[in-house]
C-alpha cells in the first residue's frame, strides 16, 4: 500500500518547485492507473481534485485503500 503526496512535493522531489502545471499534466496522462497510482496525488491543501477517471472513481479508489490498510492492522 503506497501513501498519498502532492503535486508540490513531486515538483520539489524533480528540483522544479513551480512544475505544479507539468506535474499536474504528467499524473493526468497516465493511461496505466492501477500500475502507477496518480490517484495519490493530492491538492496541498488536502482535497482531493480531479481524476482522469472522475474525481469519484478517484475518491473511491483512496477510500477502498484505507479500508484494506485498516483490516491489515486488525
């Protein structure tokens, strides 16, 4: 199970701060989701925006996640 991030810290971790548009437009081409999750990839202010596959596909796919982290704890 991976953990969520933002746009921001992708920019920051290609040492390209101000890449929110390019980063934004690169996880929103990812034709192969479910191999890359770009659905982890989050606004900094902690909504969730949008989804090539619609913004509730996207919260869903989060949603089921955190169900599956917390039956693995139990």
């Amino acid at each position: 199970m991976g953990n969520a991030t933002t746009y921001q810290n992708i920019a920051t971790g290609i040492h390209n701060p101000k890449a929110l548009q390019a980063v934004g437009s690169a996880v929103g081409a990812n034709h192969i989701a479910y191999l890359i999750p770009c659905h982890r990839v989050i606004r900094k202010d902690g909504i969730l925006g949008e989804y090539r596959w619609s913004a509730v596909r996207k919260k869903g796919m989060i949603g089921w996640e955190m169900a599956a982290a917390d039956n693995q704890k139990e």
